[in-house]
C-alpha cells in the first residue's frame, strides 16, 4: 500500500481533488455532541464506521504478512486420460440409448432430484437429468484425484460439489418438468406464490426451511415443566420439575452449545432428551444461553466459561446441596464445559463425578468441512472486524451450515419454496435450525484462532482461561463420548481423538459410543422411536486407531439413551425424596421455563 499510495502521489495520480480531500479530513474530525471527533465516537461508542470494509482494508494492507506459496495443485496425465475415457465412453452410450432405446429413459433414476415420474415421461428432461449426473460424477472424480496439500484438496472438492449442486437442472424454471407442470396446473399460482416466497426470504436473509409460524418456544417446543433459578448477562438455569418420586443425589447439569437455543434437547416431550433424563430420576439443571445483543459485544471466552458451566455448577451444588454434579455438553457447549472442569480442578474445586461429552470436539486436527474456512488471513480478518467488540450474526453462521449440506438445505427448498410455490412443512428440528443466535466477537475470534487454526486445547497448559492454563489431564472422572457416524461438523473420528486427551479416573475410564446418522438425527434418537443403531468398544483403553476401535466394536438396535441411562446409574449417588420445588432460599424462581433469553431473535 505505501508503494502504491506514494508512487501514485508523486506521479501526479491523485484520485480526488484537494477540496475533496480537505472536506472529507473535516468530516472525520468534525465534533459530536460530546466533543469527539466523528471517528474516536465510532470507535469508543463500539459502533461499526460508516464504511467498516474501509477501515478492515486498511488495517489488513498495513499488517505484516508471513511470505506466502501458492498451493501446488497437480492431476497426472494418465489418471486425467483415464477419467476422459470413461466419461467419453459413458456419454456416448447415454446419447446412444437416447436415440435407439427410448423406452430407458422411463428407468427411475436413483437421485430424489428426480424421482418424479416427470423427468421419465419427458425424455429430453430423463437425459438431461442423466448427463448431469454424469457431468456430476466426472467433476467430483477429478476433484478427488487433484494432487496437493490436504486442506486444499478439501477446499477444492467443497467447491467443485457446490457448484456442482447449484448446477442441477432441477434448480431452474426453464428445465425442471415437475415445476412447469406446476405452473400449468395451478394456472400461474405457483409462480405468484413462488415469488412472493421468494421476495419474503430476501427480506428475512435466509431460505425458509419449515413453517415457522407453526411454533413457539414454550407452548409446542421447549415444553418439559421447569423454571428459571438464576441468571446472569449470559445465561439463565433452568430446573426442571421432578417426574419420579425419589431422585438421585447429584444433580445433572447439561451445557447446550452457544451457537444454538438449548431447546434442541427438548423439542417434543416424546424425543426431548432432557425429560428422558428427568424420567431416569435425575434433578436436571440447563444452560440456556443469552443472544448476544450489543450489550454483550465484547464478551470472552472466559466470560461464557465463569457465567456459563462454572456459574452453573455452583449453583446447582447449592441448590441440591450435592458436592458434586453430574455434567454433559454437547457440541460447542462440550468444548466450554470441558474447559471450564480444568479451570475449576486447577483452583483445587472437585466439581464433578462423570462427565458426558456429545459430538463435541477437544483436538481440532480434523476438523470436518468447517476447516475449509479457516485460515490465517480469514481469522485475522475476524480478529480485526469484532476481536475488540462487535457480533457475529447468527445469520451468517447458520446459512454457513446450511451450505454444507446445500442439497438438502438449501435447493430442496429453492425448488420447493420458489419454483413450486409451495409452503415448507411444519418440522420442530428445522425450526430450531431456522432459530439462529449471535456471538460476540471476542470469544468467537478467540475460538477460532485457538481451536480451529491452531489446535492449542489438546496441548496441556498451552492456552489460559479464566487466569490459569488449562490442561484436560485434570478432569480425571469417569467419561462417556458420544459421536455420530455421519456427522459432518464434528466427524466421528475428531470425536474419537477428542476422547483420547481425556484420562478418566483409571484405565478405560473413557467410554466411547458410536451412534448412526448424523450430527443432530444420531445425537437426538429416543428409545420409543426404536430406530437406528449405535456401536459400543471392548472395555479397557481407547486404541490408539479409531479404525481399530471399530472393528472390534459390538453393534447394537436402537437408541444409545439407554447405554448412557445405564452408564449414569452408578455415579448418580444414592436416592432420596425428590424435591417439592424449585431453587432455594437463595435461588428464588425467576420465572417459568423456557424463560426470557431463549425467546430472543438474532
């Protein structure tokens, strides 16, 4: 920037005039109501500029940057040739039995893009549809067999499938056959409708997933009786009503993650993992974190460990009167609460008997589809736009995820909303996906540079919080790892990683438990559904080889709920009469559950 700036200067290229120079140094300097000028009120008000993308290229222009390479990207001729061949040979035969095998283009076509018997009975949409596929299957080859470093591999087969899902012939008016017989049939509704759907969403700055009027917080989701005992800037504690005549000793205290609303552990009384908990005679206490708003814009780390589990687990100790709880985080939320035990064991506290950790991770060295966005330059780039102050839109972080499953979140619902006019079905997990929150800008620019980009937390006393260095060789109490097998944000495996810094109170203190399906699906599987499977280890250490582990892993029908039920049993503590009612003396209740801060928009 200096050579620009002064080459240009002395060439005589200046790109504005002296009066406009000198208007626009009044203005910056120009007094407020309070005597600043207009830039230091900007600034210490924590308000963005006028112009925040000026002042971000300014600071990244002026700061000292690492020499960088280039990645090297390489495909060999012969696996370039070999691609080449089958694509050609394959295309040849689809535009053959196009012309004499018409009757194929009635085959179904095994993509639920296009099931429906119109792409069949039209047979140019049945070839088109099949040479996109085909065109789909060669684009992901050739990604996959690119030569280079690991990250940028995935960075490459992220972007190839992104284009290659945006691409899809059912994404366009003009090609997909079920939406023009839409619009035939309804008599141009549907394209009214879609547009109306579509202009709605521009305003809202998202795709609509479900019906969102079909629920509210406290009345068809978030319904397991309980109230609000204590609250603080970030959080309010929820105890919930006891559904058993004795309960257990030690209470349980679960940490939701903060990039969500807690009522993902309690959309519907029949698959709510906090009643279940409740139902196995447990005095439950939930996190329920604030939406940072402006007053929270400067909030840390530190600050989500203290106000949050710390906070939390101190309080549910006075409460029940209990030395010790029982604790559980998932995703996110594992990540704090499992910070927050070290930070408590380094102050000398005993806070808890068991710890549950839920597709949560601890190493960062395989971060799933998330670590394509971090880099040096994008966290810098946060660092300097909120690392002093400011929020994180819970906007921009959900449609982040939703674009990592964009077939199905993001398509399904450009085809369904606007090309075919229709209204998205009422669905309690996607109206809880839809319910975004924000963070504030220090804790998650210190997030991503310390678990993300640099992996600090697996390495002991690497990192401090709260004024001491943490180490997760301290949380030496009986543990219990949930991972999903299909999950893409914390993929099984990180999880199994993440198990292995954590030693339990003796060898094989860690369980390990693998479930099926997904980051939500396979963490929210209720017994009385009864489906899918989960898989359990041989007792005794954790292989080093998470494959290892699997093979030798027993599979079995069902729900892990009752493993875990099972597992919790004995650290629970003896029984005794359950609770008339809520909080203490000191605790008073606040209000009913869900309480105020889940009911917060981003």
């Amino acid at each position: 920037m200096a050579t620009r700036n002064g080459a240009g200067k002395r060439a005589g290229k200046t790109t504005r005039s002296s009066t406009a120079r000198r208007r626009a140094a009044a203005a910056e300097e120009r007094p407020t109501a309070r005597g600043e000028s207009a830039t230091a009120a900007q600034r210490t008000s924590g308000r963005p500029p006028e112009n925040p993308w000026a002042d971000w290229w300014n600071a990244i222009s002026s700061m000292p940057r690492p020499a960088t390479e280039v990645p090297s990207l390489g495909l060999s001729p012969e696996r370039m040739i070999e691609l080449q061949q089958d694509y050609a040979q394959r295309l040849t035969r689809l535009w053959t039995d196009f012309f004499e095998h018409p009757e194929k283009a009635d085959e179904p076509i095994k993509d639920s893009r296009f099931s429906d018997p119109a792409w069949q009975q039209n047979p140019l949409a049945s070839f088109y549809a099949r040479a996109y596929l085909l065109n789909a299957e060669f684009l992901n080859r050739m990604a996959e067999s690119i030569e280079a470093d690991k990250k940028t591999k995935k960075r490459i087969r992220f972007a190839v499938s992104q284009f290659v899902d945006a691409a899809s012939p059912s994404n366009f008016l003009a090609l997909n056959p079920k939406a023009q017989q839409t619009l035939l049939e309804s008599g141009g509704e549907s394209l009214k409708e879609g547009l109306k759907n579509l202009f709605g969403d521009l305003q809202k700055g998202k795709i609509s997933q479900t019906d969102e009027g079909a629920f509210e917080v406290g009345r068809n989701v978030a319904t397991t009786e309980g109230a609000v005992v204590y609250e603080n800037e970030l959080m309010q504690l929820i105890q919930y009503k006891p559904l058993t005549a004795k309960v257990y000793a030690r209470p349980y205290v679960m940490i939701p993650p903060c990039i969500n609303k807690y009522y993902i552990l309690d959309l519907q009384p029949d698959n709510s993992l906090i009643r279940y908990t409740v139902e196995q005679g447990h005095t439950v206490f939930v996190v329920s974190w604030k939406n940072p708003h402006a007053p929270e814009r400067f909030m840390s780390w530190d600050d989500y460990l203290e106000k949050g589990p710390i906070a939390a687990i101190h309080v549910a100790q006075e409460i029940t009167g209990s030395k010790q709880v029982n604790a559980l985080g998932f995703c996110v939320g594992g990540t704090i609460v499992a910070c927050a035990l070290a930070v408590l064991y380094a102050r000398g506290e005993d806070p808890v008997a068991s710890l549950t950790m839920l597709t949560a991770l601890l190493d960062f060295e395989d971060a799933g589809v998330l670590d394509i966005f971090i880099d040096e330059a994008h966290v810098r780039m946060r660092e300097h736009q909120l690392g002093k102050g400011g929020l994180m839109p819970g906007r921009d972080l959900a449609n982040t995820f939703s674009s990592l499953r964009a077939n199905d979140l993001v398509w399904n619902y450009v085809v369904n909303n606007y090309l075919e006019g229709k209204q998205p079905p009422a669905f309690d997990l996607l109206y809880w996906n839809g319910d975004s929150t924000n963070l504030p800008g220090p804790m998650y620019t210190w997030y991503l540079r310390n678990m993300y980009l640099e992996n600090n937390l697996r390495v002991p006393n690497k990192i401090k919080c709260c004024g001491g260095a943490v180490d997760l060789n301290r949380i030496q109490v009986p543990t219990y790892v949930f991972a999903a097998r299909e999950d893409h944000i914390v993929p099984w495996k990180a999880a199994y990683a993440s198990a292995r810094l954590l030693p339990g109170n003796k060898p094989g203190g860690v369980k390990f438990v693998l479930g099926a399906s997904g980051h939500i699906a396979g963490t929210i599987n209720p017994p009385s559904k009864n489906k899918r499977s989960y898989w359990t280890g041989k007792p005794g250490p954790l292989p080093a080889d998470s494959e290892a582990w699997l093979h030798g892993a027993t599979e079995h029908p069902g729900s892990w709920w009752t493993d875990w039920s099972k597992w919790l049993a004995p650290l629970a503590g003896a029984q005794k009469p359950a609770p008339k009612g809520y909080g203490n003396a000191k605790y008073k209740v606040i209000e009913p559950a869900p309480g105020r801060y889940v009911k917060e928009k981003a």
